[in-house]
C-alpha cells in the first residue's frame, strides 16, 4: 500500500464510493437485520441512532470517500526542507505510519471512514466493528473489498475481523510485532479494555463531555441558539453538549429562557442552586457526578460561574479535553478562551457539533484523539501518518 501510486488509490477511492451507490439497497437490508436486532436487546436511543442508515446517509458516505480522494496527496510530501551552512540539504517527507487496527462500536459508517481515509493515506488497516453493526458492516466491506479490485488493490488491504468476540480484540491489539497503531472508537468501556489489554500504541477517546460558556458579553438569543444546537441536534454523539457554564452576569436572562426552551424540547436540566432558583422547579440538583457525565440523550448540566476564570478551571477540572465554545462579543475575552482551554477543539460562536473531521475539513474521521501524542482532536488522513528525514549531501562528512 505505501508503494501503491496517488493516482491507483485515488481510482480505488473514486471505485469505493461507486460500489456503496451501486449497493445501497443490499447495504439498508443489512442495516435492517443489525436494527431489529438492536431492539430486541434493547439498546438505548442513543446507540440505535448511531446505528442507523438510510439513503441519505449512505449517500453521504459515498460523497465523503469523493471529497477524501480529492484531497491533496500526503504520501511522499516534502515538509520543512532547508539547506544547511555546508550545503547539507534537510526536509522531511510525510510517509505512511503502517498497519493501523481500528476498533469501533455501532457506527456503521466508521467502516468506509477508516477504510478511506487509511487508503489515502497509503496504510492497511484491520478493522473489527461491534456485534451491534454486524451485517451493515459486512455489506459495507464489501464494496470497500470490489472499490480496491476494481483499481488492481489487493483487497485485504482493509481486512474486516469475522468476530465479534471481544477476545479478538485482545489478540488483536497485541500483535506488536504486525501493527503499528490502534484507534478505538465507541463506549468508555470499549476504549478503557483496549487501552488496557495493548501492546501498540493506542490513540484514546475516553468520552466527549464538551462544554458550552455563555460569557458575560454574550449574545442571549444566539447562546439559546447554539445550546439547543448542541444539545438537541444529535444528542447521542460525542460532539454534542453535556454541560453548559453562564456567566453570573447574564444568568438573569438567559437561564429563565433556556429553561422554558429547553422544556419544550424535552430537555431534562439538572442545575446548581442557582440555577434552580433562576430556572424554577423544573430544574433537578446538580451533583459532582453531573459535572463530569456524558449523558448521550436530552439531559445537559449548567452552572452558574464567576467570570472566565471559573469557566476555564470548570473545564479544566471536568472536561475531557474534546470540545468547548466560548459564547461572547467581547473578542478579547474570545481570544483568551481559545488560547488557555486545553481542549483538542475549541470554539467561539459556534456549535460544539462543527467538532467533526468532515466538517472541519478532513473529509471524514478516523477518531477523535484526546491524548495529545501524535494527533490531537479529529483525526483525518494526515493523522495516519508520520515523517522521516531526508538528507542530501554531496559527500559531506562529519567532524
């Protein structure tokens, strides 16, 4: 794969997305099976709506694969060249990082993502989906395997696991000497047993407990805006808002109209004392545990704060280092927020939900990394993969 040429896997990118056109009908029978199958073990909301395909959603899959493979080509790319006094030429090329095992819960659409995105960049990958999206991703992979055929790839280069045995993923992440990475994406649990059975490297994404702060200096109507946004747009996903924190000096007004919003959306706000007091009795206490969940469905916690200051120390001592957005016309207090907050994406007037590899231009995700080492936030095709030196000399010798 890393020999293979840009313009042979750009084909096999171009063939992927005409093969899931051409199969939709076989790939929303599948999906189907997997949602029957879901009701009956009665899985939550949440985790069904992640599951579930439809036209649209196949279609916007394909237009994915379409808009990776018209990306500027990242294998063999010379970064940061310079010459040296002595003539000693130095660059860095961007090459691929190698076998990347990606493990996913529900998200049937995680299966072309990962394929497309490791194709581009020049990687194989293995790749073993939950019980949940067992037929869908079979469907899926096989008009991933037809796409590679189709452009003279060999097509196991994305290798789908025949098992949803969970010890197949511990086999799988300690083959240290075969694997190069691993990206797990799905539940905590999920991520925290392959975190603790790898032997590989692991990129990690424990939860996404994003924050919105209405700041003082604040828009009210555009702050409503933006938590019913992210709240209730998808409440399911991990980009979606789990608390939100509102200056003291705006509280008076915002709170009581996102009380009354949030009411008729079917929003359950579990608030601090102000907040109740603020937002009547609608509104459940708040505990420790609130601060730090991520509730996957209509449930958001908000706190009243002192300024910047206490937002900042609130996120830094609750979040989980995805996504925040600031909320304010004062550009000063914006540019504070998104240098101090240490989170992999942070916002100002905008929807948590942009927290997206295809809406931030990526194309598509292969994860979301909250470590820091070696990508950090969205992770598109350039996190898969990594730079050498190249150096060029005309017989140069050290002394």
């Amino acid at each position: 794969m890393a020999r293979a040429p840009a313009a042979t896997r750009t084909r096999a990118l171009e063939a992927i997305a005409r093969e899931l056109r051409a199969r939709v009908a076989t790939i929303l029978d599948a999906n189907r099976t997997d949602l029957v199958g879901a009701e009956q073990r009665g899985l939550a909301p949440a985790m069904i709506d992640r599951l579930r395909l439809d036209e649209p959603r196949v279609e916007a899959i394909a237009r994915a694969v379409e808009e990776i493979a018209a990306q500027p080509e990242l294998v063999g790319r010379i970064e940061r060249a310079e010459t040296r006094s002595d003539g000693l030429a130095l660059a860095r090329m961007r090459i691929p990082l190698g076998v990347i095992a990606i493990v996913y819960e529900a998200r049937p659409n995680g299966t072309v993502d990962a394929a497309a995105l490791c194709l581009k960049a020049g990687t194989a990958c293995i790749l073993r989906g939950g019980a949940e999206a067992f037929a869908a991703n079979r469907a899926l992979g096989a008009a991933v395997a037809a796409g590679l055929a189709a452009a003279g790839l060999p097509p196991a280069a994305v290798t789908m696991v025949p098992s949803t045995d969970r010890d197949a993923i511990r086999a799988l992440v300690q083959l240290d000497d075969l694997i190069d990475l691993c990206i797990p994406r799905g539940g905590e649990g999920l991520i925290r047993f392959v975190a603790e059975h790898a032997r590989v490297p692991v990129i990690k994404h424990y939860k996404g407990v994003c924050h919105l702060y209405v700041h003082a200096a604040a828009d009210v109507e555009m702050a409503l805006d933006l938590a019913e946004n992210g709240k209730v747009s998808r409440p399911g996903v991990c980009n979606a808002v789990e608390t939100i924190l509102v200056d003291r000096a705006v509280a008076p007004a915002f709170v009581p109209r996102l009380a009354a919003r949030f009411a008729e959306l079917g929003v359950e706000i579990r608030g601090d004392a102000e907040v109740g007091r603020l937002g009547g009795p609608a509104i459940a206490a708040a505990t420790d545990d609130d601060w730090a969940a991520e509730y996957l469905a209509l449930i958001v916690a908000v706190r009243v704060v002192d300024g910047l200051d206490q937002a900042l120390a609130h996120i830094e001592r609750w979040g989980s280092d995805h996504t925040e957005s600031i909320v304010t016309a004062d550009p000063d207090a914006a540019e504070r927020f998104l240098r101090e907050c240490g989170s992999s994406t942070v916002m100002h007037n905008a929807s948590t939900r942009f927290a997206d590899g295809g809406q931030l231009g990526l194309g598509a995700e292969i994860g979301i990394s909250t470590t820091r080492l070696h990508a950090y936030g969205p992770m598109g095709a350039e996190g898969l993969t990594t730079t050498k030196f190249i150096v060029r000399g005309t017989g140069h010798v050290r002394t």
